[in-house]
C-alpha cells in the first residue's frame, strides 16, 4: 500500500486491487469564497488515476462540488448517509 498526500484533506492510496482518492478538493473555493486551498494540490493527476472516491463527511472543503464535477462519470464514488 502507497499512501501520498495530495492537498487539505485529499490523499491518495494505491494497494494492489484498487487506487482510491479521499476527500478531493483541487480548484477554486469552498464556504462561499471564504476558503482556498493552501497550499496548492501537489499532483492533480490522482484523480485519474483513482478508481474510487471516497468522501468522508458534508463539509465542502471535502464534499468539493466543482472538483467532483471534473471527475470522469466511470468513477466509484462512496459517501457515508448520515
């Protein structure tokens, strides 16, 4: 297993069955332009490479509308229901 930080919250695991990207947020702001991400992500390109996204919990810093919205369609996507 290879664990790399991303940015923020997002890090990005690779095991031998599956790449998986937790809480992605790469672009632009969260809490109506109150927030931006700092420092920048340091390789955007995990989330192609992921098979899976995982988002641990509401807040948009972690449930990043516009970063999810760039996502390719044929992703997993694992929320938790609260």
């Amino acid at each position: 297993m290879i664990i790399t930080y991303v940015g923020h919250a997002c890090l990005h695991v690779t095991t031998s069955d599956v790449t998986i990207a937790f809480d992605p947020w790469m672009d632009g702001p969260a809490y109506t332009s109150q927030w931006n991400i700092f420092p920048a992500p340091l390789d955007r390109s995990v989330l192609n490479d992921a098979n899976v996204i995982v988002i641990s919990h509401g807040h948009e810093d972690h449930l990043h509308g516009p970063t999810l919205g760039h996502l390719a369609k044929d992703k997993t996507l694992v929320y938790p229901y609260y």
